[in-house]
C-alpha cells in the first residue's frame, strides 16, 4: 500500500480518538468473585494457544500482511477505548475486534484482544487484570467466533461483501454483550428468577446503548474494509478474506 494511503487510514483512525478519561470500564478489577474470575481464566486460555498458532502460521505464510495485523490491533484498542456507561460495574463500547478477525481469523483476535484489554487495564485504568480472562472472554473468544461464522456463512451463500462485514461485525459486537450479561447474571443472580431473571436485566439494560453501537461498528468496518479492497488487495487475496476471486 502507497504510504500516503496509510496516512490517510491513520489519520481517519486518529479522529476517533476522544482525549478524556471515560466514566466506565469493562467488568472492572475486583468486580467479579475470585472463583469466577479464575474460571473464565481457564475457560480462555486454550483459546490464547490457539491464537498464537494461528498468528505464528499466517506470519510465517504471509509475513508481509504483518502491518495489516498492527492496524488490527490499533483498529480494536481505539475503538474498545470508547466507552458509555452502562450495567454498574461494566460498560457498553464498540469492541473493535471485527476487523482483525474477517481478516485473520477468530483465534488470532483471541491474542489481539487480550492483548488491547491488558494494555486497557494497565493504561487507562479499563478493567482490570483478575477480569482479564472475562472480559478476554466476552470481547476476544465469543464475539470474534460469531464475527467469523456469520461472515463466512454469509459469503458462502453469495451475499455481498460490505453486507457479510456488516452483519457479521454487529452480531459479533452483540454476542459480546450477551456474554458479558451471562457472565454477570452467573456471578450475581437474582433472588427472584435466579440466573435467567439476571441475565435479562442486565442484557436489557445493555441494549439500549449497544444496539446502536453494534451497527455504528458494522458500518465503520465495511468502511475500513473497503479501503483495504481498494489500497491493499493483494494482502487481503493472501488473507483468504474473499470467498471467491475478486478484482
């Protein structure tokens, strides 16, 4: 890609950046009992081994889409930075982490989510490291394994491009958030109705505000899609983003 190109794509990145501390976080430090943080610790990382492996073999196949692999990471960190407060003890954001994963594959965004959340943590004061392997659950394990489902599904039955990205995007962002609600509703049911009567407390709540973030995401992303198709086509032929050959 032509380094004028870039400094357009990077400076489109950069608006998005919004310079003040946010008033909320992800499950943040503390929030969750130490038995469920340790749980979705474990349940996580197989998934983080199989990320590595999955970024060690494209790197080692196409060790020129390393960059594209950078601005996935900088792509999901700007946008999960983005926070409106929601359910007490989380927020509602736009995860980010549909790009990287129509352009690697779900389990290389498993390493990148985790590891943007672990930079959130330690950074910005978004998280925290006992829920790491929650919040790297939610945002990194489920919502890039429906992201990556829906748009392969899509493509496979000849749906147009920008409409798989979008519609995969968003079912992601949203399947983040429903986890989110689960691992909430699990760690604090109700008194009354138990499990369930949480979880639909706590996933109504949360769409209120991301429904409308899970499609501002999916709209950005068929954007930054479309840009890469247009400046940067052989990588993505390479990626194996197109279920049949584009020109």
């Amino acid at each position: 890609m032509k380094n004028s190109s870039w400094k357009v794509f990077y400076f489109i990145i950069l608006l998005l950046i919004v310079p003040k501390k946010a008033a909320a976080m992800h499950i943040m430090e503390g929030f969750l009992p130490i038995e469920w943080a340790l749980f979705w610790w474990g349940v996580t990382t197989p998934f983080l081994i199989l990320g590595f492996r999955s970024i060690q073999k494209t790197v080692q196949e196409n060790p020129e889409t390393k960059m594209i692999l950078g601005l996935s990471g900088a792509f999901a960190f700007v946008l999960s930075a983005l926070k409106i407060p929601s359910v007490t003890g989380s927020s509602s954001h736009p995860t980010g982490v549909g790009l990287g994963t129509i352009l690697y594959g779900p389990f290389a965004m498993t390493i990148i989510g985790t590891i943007v959340l672990l930079f959130q943590a330690l950074l910005l004061a978004h998280g925290g490291l006992t829920t790491l392997g929650a919040n790297a659950f939610s945002m990194a394990v489920v919502g890039p394994i429906i992201t990556y489902a829906v748009y392969k599904g899509t493509q496979k039955i000849g749906w147009s491009l920008s409409l798989s990205v979008f519609l995969s995007v968003a079912l992601g962002n949203l399947s983040t958030y429903l986890m989110t609600s689960l691992q909430l509703a699990l760690a604090f049911p109700s008194e009354v109705g138990g499990i369930i009567a949480s979880f639909s407390k706590f996933a109504g709540i949360f769409a209120l505000t991301q429904i409308p973030l899970a499609i501002s995401e999916g709209l950005l992303t068929v954007i930054v899609i479309n840009f890469l198709r247009n400046h940067n086509l052989d990588d993505l032929k390479a990626l194996r983003v197109f279920s049949k050959e584009v020109n």
